[in-house]
C-alpha cells in the first residue's frame, strides 16, 4: 500500500492494513525492494492520541481525588522518595527491562519465519506498540499495529499474525498462573472474597476461549456453529496458530524465559517505588495483587486502563501500604508503568518517521 501524501492525517488504522490475512502479495518478501515498507510507520491520528491519554490521566486522577481528599498531605509525602533515589534508579532500571523484553520477545519470534528480518524494525514497532496501547481507548490497538508494520517488514499475514497471538498467548499464560496464586487460600492475598470471585470469572473467561480455540484446532466443525463475522475472525487465529508450527524448542522456550522476566522486572516496579517510600512489608501480597491488577485493567474502555488501574490498586495495594503513601506510590507506579513506555513509544514513532522523511 502506498504512503499517504504529507497532508493527510487518517483518523484511524487503515482498514486494509489491519486484515492481516490479505494481500501478502502486496509486501514484497525481497529484501532489495521491501526497505521503504521497513521504515514507513504507520501514523495514528495524533490529535486523537492526545486526547485519549488526557483522557486517561483525568479519569485517573478524579479517581484519586475522589477516594483520597487529603491529596495534599500524601503528596508532600512523596517527597521521602526522593532521599531514597536510588529505588527510584532501581524502579527505572526494571521498565527499561520490561521493555527491552517485550521487544526482544518479538525480534525471537519474527526471526522463527523470516532469520534476516531488520532488527531495528521489529524493535521499533515493539516500542511504538506501548505508544498504542496506551494513549487509545478500548486497548487492542496495538495488535492491528504489530501486524501491520511486520508485514512491511516482510513477514507474510500469517506469519505476522502467528507471531503477536503467540506472544500474546505465553504473556497472558504466565500472568494467569501468578493471578491464580491470588486464589489460593494459603497464599498472602490481599484480595477479598468478592474480588476473588471477580479474579477467578475472567481466569474463567480467558481458560474458555483457550479451550475453544484448541478444540477448533481438533474439531473444525464446530467454526459450522459460529456467527459468520465471529468464524473470520477464529479462523485467522487458528491459521495464526498452524503457522507457528516452524518455531523450534529453543525458540519457545527462549521466548518463556523473556516473558517471565519481563513479569518479575514488571511487578519489581512497584516494590522498588515503595521501599523508595520507606515502605518494607511482605513482597507476597505486592506481587499477587499486581497480577490481579494485570487481568482487571483490560476491563477498562480507556487508555492504560486508567479508572480500573487506580481502583484496583487502592483496593488491592492499599490493604498492604501505609495509607500515607497510598497516592504518592500510585502515582509513581503508573509514571513509570504507563506513561514512560508511552513517551519511548512516542520517541520512537518520532525518529522512525523522520528517517523516513529524509
């Protein structure tokens, strides 16, 4: 597909781009002839970006301001943090191997079907995906997105598509095992009775489709059952999953690996901005309600799970924490968790566009 001229600014993904299983034959799988399509981002509406991420932010914040009216004495509060930098450092450090895991993560499983394909490119579009996901409503986004750009990369439609449902599907597994432990009774859980009950109908939710999905892979006639426009889309899913069938031993279990640190880098945040605050307590309860945080924000219609995320860390958290850091740690914890990978994702976007300027 061509690029757009200077002047036109879509309002969304282009609908072509975004159906990954269509015109493969459209990207060249040459490596001579497929460059342009290697450095050409695909620009969201920018102004929409921007709004969404304000939106974000205010519905985080009035959620704050609501459940916390002495905001002023916590904030002043906030300034212990900066006696302990060296948490803060700590904190920095853990995203930037968050980051660096999740691309990486993808680089491992581009490379099962194309070995050659540009580093920097399927580097570039792990970050810029941080950038989606978290300034658009509704999340998902930046799934379309991956596919898209390693499709200009070079990977056909389904091998771009085999590669973000795999990853997509080991990074969920392993955050579902660590939620489950929330469940537990033995466990220092910080969740109560209700919010287990909540816990466990999404783990329910997400064990279903899985089942679904590999009974389809068994079974195909049971797509016959299925509404037409919910059959499409099992099917690429399905196709995506066949197609993965190349990826060697190593290859998954590498990806295991990056994923699991990529969890304990993650969840390493929080107990880093915390002990920032002079907090020192039971990592237990930390680390299991983060996992359940994980699975309830993508219940949120906003950007970064904003409204979800604060409630469920003052419900899940808070339990645990001095309620004298309470803001303060909520808000470290959503600048280094959301809105740092969404200014890298930024800068990203930004430098890959400008190279393909010149």
């Amino acid at each position: 597909m061509p690029p757009a001229p200077a002047d036109h600014r879509p309002d969304s993904f282009e609908p072509v781009e975004v159906n990954a299983l269509e015109g493969d034959a459209a990207i060249p799988r040459d490596r001579s002839t497929r460059e342009a399509h290697v450095h050409q981002p695909l620009v969201p509406n920018t102004s929409r970006l921007l709004l969404g991420m304000a939106g974000g932010l205010g519905v985080g914040i009035a959620v704050i301001l609501v459940f916390n009216p002495h905001i002023g004495t916590q904030i002043k509060d906030a300034e212990r943090a900066t006696t302990q930098p060296f948490y803060l450092l700590l904190a920095l450090m853990c995203m930037a191997i968050v980051i660096a895991t999740d691309a990486w993560s993808l680089l491992v499983l581009a490379r099962v079907f194309d070995p050659q394909i540009a580093r920097g490119s399927v580097v570039a579009t792990a970050l810029e995906s941080h950038l989606i996901g978290g300034a658009t409503s509704f999340g998902g986004f930046e799934i379309p997105y991956q596919i898209v750009m390693l499709r200009r990369a070079g990977l056909t439609g389904y091998e771009a598509t085999s590669v973000v449902v795999f990853k997509g599907a080991v990074h969920t597994l392993l955050l579902a095992v660590v939620a489950v432990l929330a469940l537990l009774p033995w466990v220092d859980s910080p969740i109560t009775s209700l919010q287990r009950w909540v816990v466990l109908a999404v783990i329910c939710v997400m064990l279903v489709v899985s089942l679904t999905a590999w009974l389809q892979l068994r079974r195909p006639s049971l797509r016959s059952v299925m509404p037409k426009r919910l059959r499409a889309g099992f099917d690429q899913i399905v196709a995506a999953a066949r197609a993965f069938g190349a990826a060697s031993r190593r290859q998954v279990a590498a990806l295991i690996v990056l994923q699991f640190v990529y969890w304990v880098a993650l969840f390493a945040v929080l107990i880093c901005v915390l002990h920032a605050l002079g907090w020192r307590g039971s990592v237990v309860p930390i680390i299991t309600g983060q996992a359940v945080m994980q699975v309830l924000m993508p219940l949120s219609p906003l950007p970064g799970g904003a409204g979800v995320a604060e409630l469920s860390y003052l419900a899940l958290i808070g339990p645990a924490t001095p309620p004298s850091i309470h803001v303060s740690s909520l808000v470290l914890w959503r600048l280094f968790t959301w809105v740092l990978p969404v200014g890298v994702g930024a800068l990203s976007l930004g430098l890959r566009g400008a190279r393909h300027a010149k």
